[in-house]
C-alpha cells in the first residue's frame, strides 16, 4: 500500500434499496413504490467518496464467495480503488443490508454483517491516511489503529460500545449525535441552536489533547472539536432524494482532503458540500459526487454565514503521539 493514500478498512455490503411513502411504524405493513440492488457498506461507500475526490484509495475487508461478493469488488475496481486488501472467505455471505427510504429522504436500514463480521487479519498502514468504521470487528481494527504511522480516522458508526477501545489510537474522530450520546451514556446532546454546549459535550470523547472530534449534525453542517476549540460549517441547503451514505460521503471526502495536505478548517467546507450532494442521487456508492461537483458548489456565494472559526489546525501525528 501506499504511504500517501487513503487507506479504507470496513465492511462491503450489497444494498437492497426499497421507496416508500414513509417508513414503518411498529407492526405496520407498508408497500414499496421501487426496489434496487445497489453497491454499499460504510466502507466501500467510504472508499468510493474517497476515489471520486481524487484520492489514491485502498481498501481492506472482506466479502463472501457467491455472485455478490464478485460484483461488489468490481464495482470497487469500477471506480478505480486498489481492492488486493480485501479477503474472500470461504462459506461466509457477503454483508447486506435492506433499507427503506421515504418520499422525504429519510431512511430505515437493517444489516446483515456476513463477511464483513468474521473478517480477521489486515496490516497497519505506513502514512497517508487511514479511514475505518465500527461494521467490521473492533479486535481486527486493534492492531490496525495502535500500529499504524497515518492520520487515524474513526467513524463511530454504528455506535458499537467496545469500539472505545479504539479511542485513545485515534486523531480524529467522526460521530452523529446520536452517536456522542450512545458513546458518552448521555440522555440527549443539546440542540443545534447551541454549538458551544455541543462542544462541550463531544469533548468528552476526548482521550488526548491533540485529537479533535468532529460531530455531523445534519442539515446543520458540521462542528470540528479540539479540547479547547471548535469549528462549526453550516451545511449547504439542498432538497434530498434521500439520505443513505451522507454521513460516509462526508468521511471519505475528508479523508482524501487531508491525504492532499489541507488541515481540517479547510477540508470541512468540502467534505460537507460532498456530502450535500451525495443527498441529491439514489442509494450510497453511487450517489458519491465527483471532485469538478463539489469544487463547484463550494465556489458558489455561501448561502449561510461563513464557517465560525475557532482556530482548529489538525497535522500529521508524530511518531511520538502515535506510541
């Protein structure tokens, strides 16, 4: 692999995308409008996000021997991503997931992990950037996280509990607020009309003082936390077709802007555009924007009062903060 690289560990799912009026409560039965078979897993979406903003990507993971698994690695190929580190594993299922979208983009998913939660062995990286999220085993990740010589970006999505154990191997850290409050034992996060106590929450994740979190807060952007600073950038305003693999577009855009060399002050406003637009197409991995979209959209006239900066520079690890 390669040291300036974006290097993806995480699962491989095929999506099984269904459109409803609006999504199932308790014991209702609903009917679909549509249903379609598409590439997807937080990792590959990942991956695809990292590619589409021209970033030399490789990913690691693993995926059953049927059809399925086949298909999902050429779609990968298809966008020019490096799949050597990805394993077959004899007997296992590649992972699924069922979704269910309504007619105002939101979204329902259940998964089915197959290959991606029996996946055992991968290697640490040497430089670049290293991306992973919580679909995949925590022992694997482990050693992946503690070894690595990288930028070190965790995803904590899902919310597994024992994915903690990573916390401390990690320089940035990228959650929902349903996620802080998961991680953190919280009732609730405060509301986004309150950036600071928002912080000031997300700060408690914290295990050393040069790592930040970063908090993606929907339709109002995003807020990068440091121990003693923050970076609020306001989303930008668009009308969704639906919202799966928006949260994954915004990981893997910002991963492959901080493999360039930008800090995160000014990736942020980049990976939030990519992650707007991602809204604006149907399903994950193929909704991911291209990097001509994106610039485009951000040298457009904000909307929205510009970023609120509070001076949050991110650099490489030295090897001493990664002992």
């Amino acid at each position: 692999m390669a040291a300036l690289a974006v290097h993806i560990f995480g699962s491989i799912n095929l999506d099984i995308i269904t459109s409803l009026d609006h999504l199932p409560r308790p014991g209702e039965t609903v009917m679909a409008g549509a249903t379609a078979r598409l590439p997807g897993g937080k990792g590959a979406n990942q991956a695809v996000a990292a590619a589409r903003m021209g970033a030399e990507t490789y990913m690691a993971g693993a995926v059953g021997e049927g059809d399925s698994g086949r298909w999902m690695l050429s779609r990968l190929r298809a966008d020019g991503i490096d799949v050597s580190g990805v394993v077959t594993l004899p007997g296992a299922d590649t992972g699924t997931a069922y979704i269910a979208v309504d007619a105002q983009g939101e979204n329902q998913i259940i998964v089915v992990p197959g290959a991606n939660a029996q996946w055992r062995e991968a290697a640490a990286v040497s430089g670049g950037v290293l991306l992973a999220q919580l679909e995949v085993p925590v022992a694997t990740l482990l050693p992946v996280f503690a070894g690595s010589r990288a930028i070190r970006i965790l995803n904590g999505a899902p919310a597994v509990l024992e994915g903690r154990a990573l916390f401390e191997h990690v320089d940035i850290l990228i959650v929902n607020q349903h996620e802080v409050t998961a991680f953190l034992g919280l009732d609730a996060v405060p509301g986004n009309d309150d950036m600071a106590a928002i912080a000031e929450s997300a700060r408690g994740l914290l295990c050393r003082e040069d790592q930040a979190v970063v908090v993606t807060l929907g339709a109002a952007g995003a807020l990068a936390v440091h121990a003693d600073r923050h970076l609020h950038v306001p989303a930008l305003p668009v009308i969704p077709v639906d919202t799966i693999g928006a949260g994954d577009c915004f990981c893997g855009a910002l991963a492959a802007l901080l493999d360039e060399g930008r800090g995160l002050e000014e990736a942020l406003p980049y990976a939030a555009a990519a992650a707007a637009l991602c809204t604006l197409g149907q399903g994950a991995a193929p909704a991911m924007p291209m990097r001509a979209a994106v610039e485009d959209l951000v040298g457009r006239p904000a909307p929205e009062k510009p970023a609120t900066e509070h001076a949050l520079p991110i650099k490489k690890p030295s090897a001493a903060s990664l002992s």
